[in-house]
C-alpha cells in the first residue's frame, strides 16, 4: 500500500511505496525524500533524455511469479558519454528489482547480502577476474563511474543529485549478470541476469519498440544534410560531407573538430537498408580501423548497423571477406590468460590467431560512444572457423575501463550483396582468419563415397579370395641337359679346351656334339575348364650371378590362339666398396589372362647367355585363379587419390590461413597481449 | 572434384573386377597371337614364327 505525501516543492501528490527512498515530483521536478514525516525536498532534477527506452512508468509484469509495477527510472552519465536508464521493478511481495538498459540488453538485478567479503574497487580490472567467494568467480566487464542525470517515479536508494558512483559489473555464464556498487562504505552486492522484455511479460506502459526513425539535420559545421537514424542513442557524428566530428549528445548536434579522414571505401552507404540473417538493420555508421604489424598497415571497415530493436551488430569487411559481429557477454567467456593458444567458449574450442592494436582512422555516420579518430583498442582474436571471439580492452580516461567481447561469423560476399541488395562484390583476396576452409565440406562430402568404396572393396577382395583357389595346372622341372642332350658333347669340348666351365651337377652324359641344340620343352595336353579366371606362370632356378630365361606359349589345340610370355630368373651379387650388394631374383612370374575353357599346350624354350646353361634343373608353375593384391591395391588408391588430394589442399588452406597468425606453427613463443605493434 | 573422383573410382573398380571376375590381365610381358596350323604342326617353326613376330627373350 503506497503513502501519498505532498511534494516539499509544489504540493502535488506524491507517492511513496515500502521501501521507496526518494520520490520525483511529475510536475516539478523535485527529488523528495522519505522522512519520518514530511519529505524533505532535496534537489531538482534536470529533465530526462530521451534514449529510446521502449520502457515506460506503470507498466506491469510478472517475474518467477510475482506481479510487479515500474515504479521509477533514474538516467545515469557514463563517463564515455551517454546516459543509461536504470528502471526500478516494485514486486508485489515488497522487494525492488533494478532493471538495467544498455543498447537494447535488458539487466535484472536484485540486492543480495554477500555470503563472503567483496573485492575492493581498486582490485578490479575489466577483463579480469572478480573471486567474490562463495558467490562465485565473475568475469569483470566494466569498472567505472556513473554520474546521477535525472529520475522519475520513486527511487529505492537514496539518490544524491550530482554524485558520482563507482561500479563494476561481473559478468558470469549464461546472461548471470552481478553489479558491485561502491557508492556506500560498505559495497552493495546486485545478482541477477540478462533478459528479454518478453520473460519479463510486460503490458500496459511499455511501449512498442520503437522503428528506427530518421531525423534530418544539418552539419553546424559544412551545413550538409544528415539524417540520424538512433538519435537517442548516437552520441557522435562524422560528417560524411565536410568530415567534422560532432557531439550529437541531448539531442543536438555540435561541431566537436575536424578531421582528416582517409578514402571513405563506401560498400554499404549509410542509411542503407537490408535484412542480415532475417534482422531487417540500417547501416548508420562506417569506422575506418586498422592495425600494424611488423612496419605493415592492415586497415578494415566497420559497418554499424541498427536493428529494429535498437540494438547494434557489425558488419566487417577486410580485403574483400566479410564477417556480421554481435557481442558477447563477457561471463560467457572463459579468462583468456597473456599467451594462452586456446580456449573453451559456446561450446567450441578456439584458437588465438592474433593480438593487435587496433586504431580508429575513419569515422563516417553515427555512434553509440563518443568515438575518436585514433582510439585505440587492443584486440585478441581466437578462431574457430567460420566464427571468431574477439576480445577489445578499452582502457577509459581518468581510470577504469572496459572488455567487450564480439562473435563474427563469416558471411560470403554474395550474402552481403544480397542483404543489402547490392552490386556485385570484388572477391575476396587472401585467406581471412575465421575464413571456412572450403575443402573441408568437400572433404566431409567424399566420407561417404570414400566409406562406401572401401566397403565395396572389402566385398570384393573377400569374393576374389573365395573364388581363386590357385589350382595348379602344371608342374615340372625341367633338365635342361635332357632338353639338349648334345649339351654334354659341348660341355666336354670345353672341358677339352681348358675353358672352364660352371655345372651344377656333373652327371655323366652322352656323346658331345659340336653345337648346341637349341632346348625346347612341349607339355603334355593341359585342360583348363575355368574360362575367366587369370593364369599364372612361374620360372624358379637357383642362378648365381647369371641368368636363365624362358620364352613361353600356352596354345590352345583348338584355336591355335597363343598367349605368349617370356620368363627370367636372373640373379647377381657381389661387394662394391666394402659393400655388399644384389639385385634380380631366383623366381619370376608372369600373369596371363583368362583363357577360354579347352585343351592347352605349354610350350617352354628356355634361353641363357654362352655355350652352356648357369643352371641344370629351372622350375616352371603354371597356376590358375591366382589372387592378384595389385588390383586391389590399385583400386585403394584410386578410393584414396581424391580424398589425399582433398587433404592436402585442406592443409594447404589452413597453412596459408595461419601464415598469418602470431600462433601460427611457424610463429616462435612470441605473441602474448602486447604482441601486436601500434 | 566429384566428377573426378567418381572417375578415380570407376576406374580403378573396373580394373579390379575385370581381373577378379574375368581374368583379364593388364600389365607384364606377354602377347596373344594366332599361330598358324602350319607353325602348329611343326614344333620347330615355333621359334621362327615368334622371332619373326617380334616375341623373343633374351638378355
């Protein structure tokens, strides 16, 4: 049940809700404070600025099931500039929730009495660690200052006009969102998370989300025509015409100073209108950033884009890749300690690819901050392609600072084009950092050919190894002093002329004659009566440093079709420098086609080098339904041939990606915070 | 990279299947010839006809 009082200044009805400290008097303006009796008139507030708010006083709602009613707003100053809107939930069960605005993010806190001691203000750094005990390790976003703007509605704290209040806000996982406020001796503890308006459910005052609305002014300084298309939340303007940079903070728009841009590369023109991954957005601003690393400028620009829920992506273009930024609560991301290669975040693993100083060179269009040609931030970027988490540390002037982190998906250029329904887009040069390896969605689509091929094979080498059953179909060893019997008669005319000879048996012979019989060996009859299995002949001699040879017909008695082979058992050896060495081989073996079904002859002309063979006795196999690991082997590599090729350009792609990373295998132990040069 | 791969594939299955399920040998030293009745009926025109021929061993 509200009190109703009087307002100290004015006399108009004031209302003042359990727990509520100070109350805005609507007509004049008064900060009225809860007293024992009367309120006690504490100051006047200036008027509020409008931010765009899609919030308004007297709404209602519904949290974990607890009714609640807005009951009052206070507009705080960051010390970058701007205002934010700090909205005040009355709950129906008498506590006070603190709804925290900032570019469209809604924060929910609630006051909490720490369970353990709360880290001074001066320990804190943004992008550090905040050890707050038992409740929990939060990851500082923001430490700064707030400044006290204006109010309305009934305040639950007592509010001081013009005071400053430092804060930090802690970030933690899944939107948990914490504020520790230093305004008092004792920190105060504010736990909560991110939400929508939707979870929050609210009716009556709200009002619908605004449409991005344009507002046409002039330049003060050129006079050229602009048009701002978030003129709540734009706090500067650069002047596309003249290049001024202006102040466009309550509303007006004032010339800040001129500066010297570089070539505005206009792709997206502001105020251009498209729809990015079904977000209808507005391109209001163009930053022109770049870094340098080892004497070399690599510059980029930055697309600011407005969606129609006041809320703000990027749209990034380097050499020709493109990529669409949204931030990141910091609490979703681990601590990325100086130096760390790799860390764990929205469930994927990503890689440090680079740390660089980024520099703001050109600043073309409206911002939501008070940007400065040659504002630096430095950026810490990990890759898993195609996204990239970017961390920006911000160091703020007259102390504290900031960490924001981004996540980039990489868009190709026709998806820009058509977002925006633009020209064709140069193609894009290089290799970006979070580009997607092109090679890999091929490679994924080859796993099943490749899987089904090697399944085909192993069907097939299992059918093969089924079906040959590598039949002997002759057998002999042939004595090549039968063969020719006068190779006696000559071996003894030699032994006759003190040329030494190499026998292998010296079996006793006939009569030598005085030239040596050329051996021919026919088979007899041989039935082959499997028609489309190979055939396999198979010449075995214990040669030593010589060789013997075999010109072979298998003849069919039918057709007079002959598959002609020639055979060599050829083998040397010796030692060459202290070395011993070999080449050749006892047994060769020759693979004959299949051969109709019918009667064969095997007809066997062995040959060798000089009057006499290096061997007595040669072994001739011939085999059918012989197993033959070549084709297999043939056919694995042609299942393989395309994918290793896929592979290797794959790696090539990631190589030529990480050429250009401090992380990069190539790159030293080097590379840490401060890596990048300015 | 399809096409070529499904050309890869073609191939080298078709290689594999004519040797295993029809015996077709490609590669190594060997020729098919028709030899005459005359050379068959005559066991030492062999060589000839194959000299002639262009099919003779030797180091």
């Amino acid at each position: 049940m509200s009190a109703l009082a009087s307002c100290p200044s004015c006399g108009a009805a004031l209302s003042f809700r359990p727990g509520t400290m100070v109350a805005v008097c609507p007509y004049c303006h008064a900060l009225a404070a809860r007293r024992d009796r009367d309120p006690e008139l504490i100051g006047k507030v200036a008027a509020l600025m409008d931010t765009g708010s899609p919030l308004a006083l007297g709404a209602t709602g519904t949290y974990t099931g607890r009714a609640f009613t807005l009951a009052g707003r206070v507009q705080l100053r960051h010390p970058l500039g701007g205002v934010w809107d700090e909205w005040y939930l009355a709950l129906d069960d008498g506590r006070w929730g603190w709804l925290a605005e900032a570019q469209g993010r809604f924060y929910l806190t609630f006051t909490q009495a720490p369970h353990g001691t709360l880290p001074a203000a001066g320990s804190l750094e943004a992008g550090g660690l905040a050890d707050l005990g038992p409740d929990g390790l939060w990851t500082v976003g923001e430490v700064s200052e707030a400044t006290f703007h204006s109010a309305e509605g009934e305040i639950p704290w007592a509010v001081d006009p013009g005071a400053t209040y430092r804060f930090a806000d802690l970030s933690g996982q899944h939107g948990a969102f914490a504020t520790l406020d230093y305004s008092e001796d004792q920190p105060l503890f504010f736990l909560g998370r991110e939400m929508s308006l939707a979870e929050l459910g609210l009716r009556g005052g709200a009002k619908k989300p605004g449409k991005v609305g344009v507002q046409n002014l002039n330049c003060p300084k050129c006079g050229g025509p602009l048009a701002l298309r978030a003129p709540d939340e734009t706090l500067r303007v650069g002047c596309p015409s003249c290049g001024s940079l202006l102040s466009a903070e309550g509303g007006k728009l004032a010339f800040l100073k001129s500066l010297k841009q570089p070539r505005q590369d206009v792709v997206i023109p502001l105020g251009a209108e498209g729809s990015l991954e079904g977000v209808p957005v507005t391109c209001i601003g163009q930053l022109r950033r770049s870094c340098t690393v080892d004497g070399t400028v690599y510059p980029w620009n930055e697309y600011l884009l407005l969606d129609g829920q006041h809320g703000f992506r990027w749209l990034v273009q380097s050499e020709g890749h493109w990529s669409v930024a949204v931030a990141v609560a910091p609490g979703d991301v681990p601590q990325a300690r100086d130096g760390q290669r790799s860390l764990f975040a929205l469930g994927a693993t990503w890689r440090r690819f680079q740390d660089v100083a980024a520099t703001v060179e050109g600043v073309w269009g409206e911002f939501y901050w008070q940007v400065e040609q040659g504002e630096q931030v430095q950026v810490t970027e990990f890759v898993a392609p195609p996204r990239s988490l970017t961390r920006e540390r911000q160091a703020h002037k007259g102390g504290g600072g900031e960490v924001n982190w981004s996540l980039s998906t990489y868009l190709r250029p026709e998806q820009v084009q058509a977002a925006f329904k633009l020209q064709p887009l140069p193609e894009p040069t290089g290799v970006a950092s979070f580009q997607p390896n092109p090679h890999k969605a091929t490679l994924a689509s080859s796993w099943l050919w490749l899987v089904g091929a090697l399944g085909l094979l192993l069907i097939l080498v299992m059918a093969e190894s089924v079906t040959h059953r590598n039949v002997e179909l002759f057998h002999r060893k042939l004595d090549l002093y039968e063969l020719a019997p006068n190779l006696r008669q000559v071996e003894a005319e030699a032994i006759r002329r003190g040329i030494p000879v190499r026998r292998p048996s010296p079996t006793p012979g006939p009569a030598p004659a005085a030239e040596a019989q050329e051996p021919v060996f026919f088979s007899d009859p041989i039935e082959i009566r499997e028609g489309r299995q190979n055939l396999a002949v198979t010449l075995s001699a214990p040669v030593n440093n010589s060789w013997v040879g075999v010109e072979g017909a298998l003849v069919s008695e039918t057709t007079g079709v002959a598959e002609l082979f020639l055979l060599e058992s050829s083998f040397y050896h010796g030692v060459d420098g202290g070395e011993s060495w070999s080449e050749g081989d006892h047994t060769q073996t020759v693979f004959l086609s299949a051969v109709p079904a019918g009667t064969y002859v095997l007809r066997l002309a062995p040959q060798w080098d000089g009057p006499l063979p290096p061997v007595r006795v040669i072994d001739v196999q011939l085999r059918q339904g012989v197993m033959r690991w070549l084709y297999p082997g043939l056919a694995l590599l042609a299942i393989l041939v395309v994918p290793l090729i896929l592979v290797f350009r794959l790696a090539a792609f990631e190589s030529r990606r990480w050429q250009e990373s401090m992380y990069g295998p190539s790159a030293g132990t080097g590379g840490g915070d401060s890596g990048g040069d300015d | 990279m399809r096409i070529l791969y499904m050309i890869f594939l073609g191939g080298g299955f078709s290689l594999m299947v004519a040797n295993g399920f029809f015996g077709r040998e490609f590669f190594g030293q060997r020729r098919r010839a028709d030899l005459p009745p005359s050379v068959r009926q005559t066991p030492g025109a062999y060589r000839t006809f194959l000299h002639n021929n262009g099919f003779h061993g030797g180091k």
